[in-house]
C-alpha cells in the first residue's frame, strides 16, 4: 500500500482524443445537437441565465431559482470544451462566447462571482457555508479549463482566477475556517494549478480539505441538515483518518478525487492510507452491481454496509460520474486495473443510465428495479445530473489512456484516434472495436522512430481468457501485472496489435451478506450489466433463472440506438429476454429488474 518513491501516471488530455465509434460518438453528437441546446434553453427559461443578466446590470430584476443555480449554467460550458475538442460547431461556440461575456460582466470589481448573492445577499458573502460560493467556483474553473482548451479563449479563465483569488484572500489573509458545504472547488483548484502552475492554488486546495474534521463547520444546524450533522457533509473527522464511506454520495466522490489529487501531485501521503480504506468501504460493501452508489433517499447517500436494496436503490447519476472521476485517480496512483475495472463498470452502468438515447430525458435516481413508474425527466428543480451528464459524456476520451516514462497504459477499449507526445516522440494510437458489444479490439501504434518501452493493455476482470498477435503473428512473449497484459519491445514505427478478449455471458451471485438479493441473480456480459424489462418478457413476475439457459446474442441496430440484447432459451423454447442496463426505460413503459429469482 505505501507507494512512497513510486511514479505516478499521467492522463492523457481529453482533447487528444477522436472518438469515432458507434455509441459515444453518437452520444457526443447527441450532447452537441440536443442536450446542450435541450440544456441552455432551460437554462433561459428558468432564470439561470437571466440571472447573469441582472448581476451584470444588462436587465433589471431579482434573482429566480436555487442559490446553487450558477453552476448547472458552468457544467454546460464545460461539457460544450469537451465537444468542441471532437467536433466545430461555430453557431455553438458563438453562443458560448456571448453567454462568457455576460459572465464576465457579471463579475463584481474585487472579483468575486455568484448571481445569488449578488442580486439577494450582497452583504453576507461568505457567511455561510452551506450557500455553495465555493461550488459554484469550482464548476466555473472545470468550465474556464475545458473551454480554453478546447478553443484557445481565455476570457473566462482570467474571471475565474480573478474569483479564486477573491475567495483566497477572504479566506487565508482574512485568517478564516471555512469547510465547502458541498465538495468541488478542492479538486478543481488542482486543475487550476495544473494549468496556470501557481502553487498557492495547490496550497488552498489543501487548506480546505484540511479545514475539515476540526468543528469549523460544526453548528446546532450543520448547513440546514440538522438530522444528519458533519457525518452528512464528511466532516466529522479529519481526512486522513477516515476509513468509512458515510454521507452525502456525490460530496465524498468529489472530496476522495481531491484526496487522491493532492496524493499525484504534490506527494501527500498522509491520505494514502485513507483512500485505500475508504475505496475497500465504497467498492466491497457499498456499491451496487453496477457501479452506483448511495442507497439511501433521505440523505443521497450510504446508511450501514451491504445495505442495498433495488427498488428504493438512489444511485444518483452524479455520484456514478463521481465514482468514474475517483476510481480514474486511483488508477493513477497505483497502476492497477482493478480500479479502472471499476470506472468502467461505472461509465456503462451507472452512468450512461442518466441521459436516455434522444438526449432530452434525464435520470436523476437509477434504481435497479422498477414496478413501471420511474422515468426519465426533461428537468428537474435541482437539475445537476443533467448537466452533468452534458459534460461526462463528450468527455469520455480523458479516461482512455494513461502514461508515465516508460509505459502507456490502455485502460479503456473505444474507437478513436489518439496522438500525444510520449517519450521522445509524438505518438498516434488508433482503436478499431465494437466494444462493448464484442471484445476485438486492434491497436495501431505510430511513431516517427524505433524506441523501447511497454505497452499495457487493461485485461478487464469479467475476461477469463484472451488471445495477442502482434503485426499479424501470435505474441506470447507477455506478462501480466496488475491485471494489465504488459508488452515490452521495441516498437517499429508501425505496429498493429490484435487483443482478442472473450466475453461470455455470466450468471452473477449476489454478496451474501446483501439480504436484498438472497435467492437472486443477475446477468453480465463483459462491462454491460443486463436487466429484464416487463415488455419483453412472456412472464415477467414468474422469470427465474436456473443457470441452464441457453444464451443467444444478437445486435440490433434498431433497438436503443444499437444494443446486443441477450435472448434465454430452455429446452429450444424462449424463455426471457435481456437487455443493458443503461439502455432500460428507453420504449414502452414498463416494470424493470436486474436481479432476478434463481431456480429452485
């Protein structure tokens, strides 16, 4: 576990990356043409961006909605960085570039930047720690990042380091004790000193998480949650000792990404030990099947270990996105596949669930079983998952590969054509695949001279066995480490790798001590989670499953946008049919089930 002295890897940019397959990049597109647009007008039409108006003395009137609106507004501009780095869109980016001018001109002169308190509490700024200023800044810098990125267009940046350090100064040269009512900023500061290299932006990052666990945020109230106090908002002790998950879901993703940051960056060891205690509380005890987490309504969070039921199971799309963005930053740290197994199984599941196939319907709550009446919604009051589903998804190209000096590591398998500098060089890689639905997958590597250094490819952990061939030859001459399939050679300028992955269908056991599934089962095909919706089924209330089954795959291009859907026959007679999990509530509307009863 002490990984003192070892390198860190590095992620490759998301703008490095083309996507081109068959699911994301028809996702991407759909984010472009629908759910941003979809987005800004609801956007307009609930005063989230009027309210930019009125800061900035464009209109008059008062402030409209949630005091957190602001940040749903810079989500979207984030996730508008992200598709502008695949695809132009001028109409898009003009758009963009008025609303950042309205923003900008909404900035108060000592630079700070909240609609909320701007048009309503002028005078109580940073008086209350539940309000989320720092939230809203911290979605501002993940939008002013990707952005500039993405077009080279720092106006928005230089706001939003003009907020930070308004924020700053209040803070440390104003000798406070400030905990974020909503974790965020602490990670995006990171991102921020990445960019501009300016240490005090690491050094606040650290300030803040260390606030935490000493009763600065600590009152009769806690931030208006009384019933639920610091264990709610993960302040009841300080960092490095925490060993539990507990809380509010999306809050701890954000505070745990931060951790493992500050760990890559600037060598805090001090959380080692917490992250890995608090991965083995998340992933072993409090995770659903696929990949969500947070069982509980009432808090959007976790209640006692191995407490999760289906029906009632919360698993907000936020906090799936959170545990893709965490389970990244563990990969980094410790090169092991295990964790980029687990992001995976987040970004098909519980993930990909939040939007529906036209891109203008959102889950909000992703339960693992339905009795016909949740649905997705157009909006939603407190509509964060929305839009953060419009930055996740153009984003997905971030999460692909990752280096260090000697090795590139491939931990996600996506159609695409990446180049980035590596070694002395500047490198392409190409994927052809059909992923997730089959697990072929060719890799062309290019460079412009002959170098040594290893290639690792993920060996995911549902593939029990695979074949390698190497410029058209098996390749035998490989290791396994870490669960990634380690080639060192040297690399020709051009070299074209063929990973065979099989992927069988799998009956799924439950954890025995989840008394929510005894006597139940479920189906998994490579990273996909399946479920059995009412409208395919001859009998959906009787369907078991005795293991006997025969499965017959078949790709259908017409249903949900391309799925392979898993047909159950006994005796030559159908008998129940399957479909993604992400994919469920896309047709007719209907009941909805991922664990189903075992034969007796």
């Amino acid at each position: 576990m002490d990984n003192k002295g070892d390198k860190y890897l590095k992620a490759i940019d998301f703008n490095c990356t083309k996507i081109n397959d068959k699911l994301w990049k028809k996702r991407i597109e759909t984010i472009r043409d629908v759910t941003i647009p979809g987005c800004f007008k609801r956007c307009e039409e609930t005063g989230r961006i009027s309210n930019f108006h009125k800061a900035a003395k464009k209109i008059e009137g008062g402030f409209e909605g949630v005091y957190f609106n602001d940040s749903d507004v810079y989500k979207i501009i984030e996730g508008v960085g992200y598709v502008l780095s695949q695809v132009e869109d001028r109409e898009l980016e003009e758009y963009t570039d008025d609303l950042i001018h309205t923003i900008v001109d909404a900035q108060q002169k000592d630079g700070y930047l909240n609609t909320y308190f701007t048009l309503v509490k002028n005078e109580e700024k940073w008086t209350d720690m539940e309000r989320h200023e720092d939230y809203c800044i911290g979605h501002l810098i993940e939008a002013a990042i990707s952005y500039y990125k993405a077009t080279g267009k720092d106006r928005l940046l230089k706001a939003v380091i003009r907020a930070v350090d308004e924020f700053y100064t209040e803070m440390i040269t104003g000798g406070r004790n400030w905990v974020p009512g909503h974790q965020e900023i602490e990670l995006a500061l990171i991102k921020l000193y990445d960019e501009t290299k300016d240490r005090k932006y690491l050094e606040f990052s650290k300030w803040l998480l260390e606030q935490r666990g000493h009763g600065h945020g600590v009152g009769e109230n806690l931030w208006g949650v009384e019933k639920w106090g610091a264990v709610y908002a993960q302040d009841e002790k300080p960092i490095k000792e925490m060993t539990d998950i507990s809380g509010h879901a999306v809050r701890a993703m954000y505070m745990y990404c931060a951790m493992a940051d500050l760990l890559i960056t600037d060598g805090n060891y001090d959380y080692l030990h917490a992250l890995v205690k608090l991965w083995d509380s998340t992933v072993l005890r409090n995770m659903y099947l696929t990949g969500g987490i947070g069982s509980s309504k009432e808090n959007e969070g976790f209640t006692r270990d191995y407490d999760l039921p289906n029906d009632t199971a919360y698993c907000e799309t936020c906090a799936s996105v959170g545990m893709v963005m965490w389970n990244h930053r563990m990969n980094l740290i410790f090169g092991e596949s295990k964790y980029a197994d687990i992001m995976e199984r987040s970004i098909y599941n519980g993930a990909l669930s939040g939007m529906g196939e036209q891109g203008d319907v959102y889950f909000y709550v992703n339960p693992l079983e339905s009795d016909g009446t949740h649905h997705r919604e157009p909006w939603f009051d407190v509509s964060c998952c929305p839009t953060q589903i419009t930055r996740f998804v153009p984003s997905i190209g971030q999460y692909m590969y990752a280096v260090d000096e000697d090795n590139i590591y491939v931990n996600l398998f996506i159609k695409s054509d990446s180049r980035f500098n590596f070694a002395s060089d500047n490198i392409r890689i190409t994927q052809s695949t059909d992923y997730p639905w089959d697990g072929r997958v060719l890799i062309n590597i290019e460079q412009s001279i002959e170098e040594e250094f290893n290639i690792n490819l993920r060996c995911p952990s549902w593939c029990k066995d695979f074949q390698l061939m190497i410029n058209g030859r098996p390749f035998k001459d490989y290791y396994v480490e870490k669960g990634y399939i380690k080639i060192y050679r040297i690399w020709e300028k051009s070299t074209q790798i063929i990973l065979n992955m099989d992927m069988e269908t799998e009956i799924v056991k439950p954890h025995p001590r989840v008394l929510n599934n005894k006597g139940k089962v479920a189906l998994m095909r490579g990273p996909l989670v399946y479920c059995f919706e009412s409208v395919d089924q001859i009998d959906y209330d009787k369907l078991t499953i005795s293991g006997s089954e025969e499965f017959k795959l078949e790709f259908d291009e017409e249903l949900v946008g391309g799925i392979v859907k898993i047909s159950l026959y006994e005796k030559d007679e159908f008998k129940a049919m399957a479909v993604p999990y992400y994919a469920w509530d896309n047709r007719k509307a209907g009941k909805m089930k991922v664990w189903v009863d075992e034969a007796k």
